[in-house]
C-alpha cells in the first residue's frame, strides 16, 4: 500500500509519533501532517524529545486512526530537518502561521498496516 492511496485519512488524523532513544520509547500526538509524495511530513513546532530521538534513532512508527477502531500503522524511517526545502514547505502550511515551525520531520514510509 502506498501513501498516496491513504493520503486524506493521513492528513484528516490525529497521529501518533512513536520515537525511541536509549531504548526508552516516547509517544506524541502530531496534529499536523502532509503527504508528499511517498512521505509523511510533521512539523516540529513545539519538540523537544521527538526531535532529539530521531537525530539519534531513525526507526519511528506512526499509528492514528480514521473511524472507530479502522486505522493503519506506519513503520519508517526518518530525518529531521533544521533547514531546506523542508523546513521552507512546513513554514508555509497555514496550519503553521501562528506556531514556531521550528524543524521538520520526514518519515520515509517502509511499511503500512491497515488495523481493523
């Protein structure tokens, strides 16, 4: 399953943002995230330890759901970016005038569970 066949549900959704670092797990909510192309992009406005895991530990999962008990889990890789086209595309969201958009985070999908 690609990205693109979930965008909507995707950018509808609250996610949830698991990241890992010194195996200890941490969890967020993301309110705001956009599909491009084959990746997830979620703006760090307000990060503090997400951010640094990722810099430490690529290997994140996303989980959300779309309707009751209907949803997908994300398996991917990610980077974060403090500058380029990146941090340009999630300073210009309108989700973002009003908020920091201090980075952002790109997960590289590598695997799309549907949860049922």
């Amino acid at each position: 399953m690609k990205l693109a066949d979930i965008r909507p549900k995707i950018e509808k959704s609250v996610l949830y943002l698991a990241t890992s670092s010194d195996h200890q797990p941490h969890v967020i909510a993301v309110a705001c995230a956009k599909v491009v192309d084959d990746k997830i992009i979620i703006t760090d406005n307000y990060m503090k330890s997400s951010n640094r895991n990722v810099k430490s530990n690529c290997n994140v999962e996303i989980l959300f759901y779309y309707k009751k008990w209907s949803g997908y889990r994300i398996q991917g890789k990610a980077r974060y970016h403090k500058s380029g086209k990146w941090l340009d595309f999630v300073r210009g969201l309108r989700e973002n005038k009003k908020h920091p958009a201090k980075g952002a985070i790109v997960v590289s999908a590598t695997k799309v569970e549907t949860l049922k």
